[in-house]
C-alpha cells in the first residue's frame, strides 16, 4: 500500500500543475492517470487560449492572477516552451445580438479589473487586417494569449517528476475510500493508495467518483471538435474568438493555424463512448472560418480531432475543499477553458493544501454554491 501526502487524480494539465507546485512546496505526492498517457483528455485537445475576456466574473480573479504572476515566466520554471504569446485576444461579432453579448461580458470583466473594452470593426482590422468586412464589432483584451497545450502540460509533468512526484500512467480509480468521515485514499484495480488529501482532477469522470462518496457533481460530457492547418505565412499574433462561443482559433509560433469550432453534430459523433471526429464537422467549420478569413479559403486541413470537455452547471470550474468531505479538493467543472487557468489553479490549490490560505478568494467556486438554499 502506498501512501503520500497528497494523492492527485488525474493526470492532465490541471493534475500535473497542482502536483509540481504541491512537490515545490515540499509535499510528497502520487498522481494516478487512467490512460495510457499523461496529458490524454483536455490537456491535448484543446485550443491553447490564455484568456481573461469572455470569462465569467467569478473566475476572472484567477485567472488574472495565473496571467499576472506565472505565465510569462513558465517557459523558463518548466525548461520548455510553453510557446506562450500575450498579444491579445479579439472577440468578433457581426450583428447586434453578438454586439449585446459582448458588451454584457465587457462590462462584467471591466467591473472586476480586466482591461477589455469594445471595439468597431474598422478597428478590428486595424489590429488584424486578415478579417473579413462581415466582423462590425468586438471586444479587444490586449494582455491576452495563448500558449501549446501539448509542451506546457509535458512541462509540468517532467517538473513535477523532476521533484520526486510518482506518476503512475494505466491506473484507473475505482472509489474514494472514506473512514470515519474523512478521505483517507483511493481504490484501484491494483491496491489501495492512502493519502491525507485527494485531489479529485479527472474532468467529467470526476462525476462517478465524487458521487461515491455522497457528492454531486452537475457537470455534462461534451465533444468538441478541432482542426489543424498546413503551415501558412505569418499573419497574426492574436487569439480570436466569438461572441457565442461557436469558433475560436491562432495561429502557432510554426505556422499552422489551430481552429475549433461546432458544427451541431457533436452529440452524435461517439464511438462506443470514444471521442471520434465526422467528416462533416471540419467542412462546417472551414466555411465559417472563411466567413471571417477569406485568405485561408485555400489552406489545406492536415489533421482533426475531438476530445471531451466538462461543462459544470453555471459554466464556472468548481474548486477548492468540500465540507461534507474533509480531505477531498476539488478541481473540475472547466467548461472547456481550464487551459489558461490551470498554472493559477495548480498553484492556488497547492498553497491550500500546504498552509490553509490562497492569494485569489476561491469561495464563489466552491462546491457549496450548489446547496440547496434554505
């Protein structure tokens, strides 16, 4: 039976984080993966977008704090390159609705401190001229980026390893095991792993096992879908975004553009369970993207991919200590943009677990804001 002082599952970028800056602060920790590969959900599928604007006020404070105080030094910490840019992020819209949301975002993010502010769309040429005339408006977040998902969440993992965490790869858990109204560990098909603190970081299989030990998650399974171009001149430093959310893309420090977006037909794109991309999703996508780009019209797709993301109830992470639980931390919910936020994330849970205090309130992303109000 293994023991450590901090059991993390899951082994994505929000576990491997949590687990280095858990192991930074002296903690002896084991992370348990049920793939094959660390890195294998989210953390390798996703668009690489360190942003601030078009978040909700309630997770803002951390990720401005993650923006603020780690990202444009983690190439550095980790000895790899995050290929992190902070060149802002334009959120396009071409009507009056798109307008109104977000305006409504803007808002909310300046009434917390982002400086964001709206945009026209003679302005938002100015700052990329490779958009079409349909985009009229949008909001512009200067300190925004994006970064490779792949080599950050590597980084992490070989940091944290470099520090003595244990990571063990093909070990799915079964249960939280519970003694006398604490966490003690975990079950797995291979033995029993104790712990004081489990860190339950597994994205929606976070679910099942939360439940186990009397805890509901509302959280849903979603697919999404991206897609990789051939490597094309540069054009732009920028990460972009919609007013609802339906595209979002860069282009990478090698020249290839990394896009997502939905097609509608997600649902029904499963394979017994499994993640899998449609030959008509990524059709759907480009004739959107030449809506806003016409000079990619020609731009070949080398590769597509689909992976799950973790939408919680309210579109917010859920984060932090469960009173019903002493000895459970919490860290999943992202909704699909707990890239960014995850070195913010990583180092706020382990400072909670080391010392009891955080730098950024966690409260309005704790678990009991679920509770039934009385």
């Amino acid at each position: 039976m293994e023991r450590s002082d901090v059991l993390v599952v899951g082994g994505g970028i929000i576990g491997c984080a949590t687990a280095y800056y858990l192991a930074k602060a002296g903690a002896k920790v084991t992370v348990l993966e049920a793939s094959e590969n660390i890195g294998d959900g989210g953390s390798s599928r996703n668009g690489g977008g360190v942003r601030q604007s078009g978040r909700d006020p309630r997770e803002l404070p951390l990720v401005m704090y993650g923006i603020k105080n780690l990202w444009p030094h983690l190439s550095e910490e980790l000895s790899v390159d995050c290929e992190y840019h902070q060149d802002g992020n334009l959120r396009l819209g071409k009507n009056e609705k798109h307008r109104q949301i977000l305006q409504g975002l803007t808002d909310r993010a300046v009434a917390v401190g982002l400086d964001v502010r709206m945009i026209d769309g003679d302005e938002v040429r100015k700052i990329n001229p490779y958009l079409s005339d349909e985009v009229t408006v949008a909001s512009w977040c200067p300190t925004d980026g994006h970064a490779n998902p792949l080599t950050t969440t590597l980084g992490y993992y070989k940091s944290a390893r470099a520090l003595g965490v244990h990571f063990i790869t093909a070990e799915p858990v079964n249960a939280i095991k519970k003694v006398r109204g604490k966490i003690v560990g975990v079950t797995t098909p291979d033995g029993d792993f104790e712990a004081d603190t489990v860190v339950l970081a597994a994205g929606y299989a976070s679910r099942p096992l939360a439940a186990g030990v009397g805890i509901d998650l509302p959280m849903q399974k979603r697919l999404i879908e991206a897609l990789v171009t051939e490597a094309q001149p540069h054009m732009f430093d920028q990460m972009l975004g919609t007013a609802e959310a339906d595209f979002y893309g860069h282009q990478t420090k090698h020249g290839s553009f990394v896009f997502g977006g939905s097609s509608g037909l997600e649902p029904f794109n499963t394979d017994d369970g499994r993640p899998v991309t449609s030959s008509l999703t990524a059709p759907c996508i480009c004739r959107g993207i030449m809506k806003y780009f016409p000079d990619l019209a020609d731009a070949k797709i080398v590769r597509t991919w689909a992976g799950w993301i973790d939408p919680s109830a309210d579109g917010v992470p859920i984060l932090g200590t469960v009173e019903e639980n002493p000895g459970l931390i919490l860290a999943c919910g992202f909704t699909g943009h707990g890239f960014g936020i995850a070195p913010a994330v990583g180092d706020q849970l382990a400072k909670l677990i080391t010392t009891g205090k955080t730098d950024v309130d966690l409260t309005p992303l704790h678990y009991s804001r679920f509770h039934a109000k009385i």
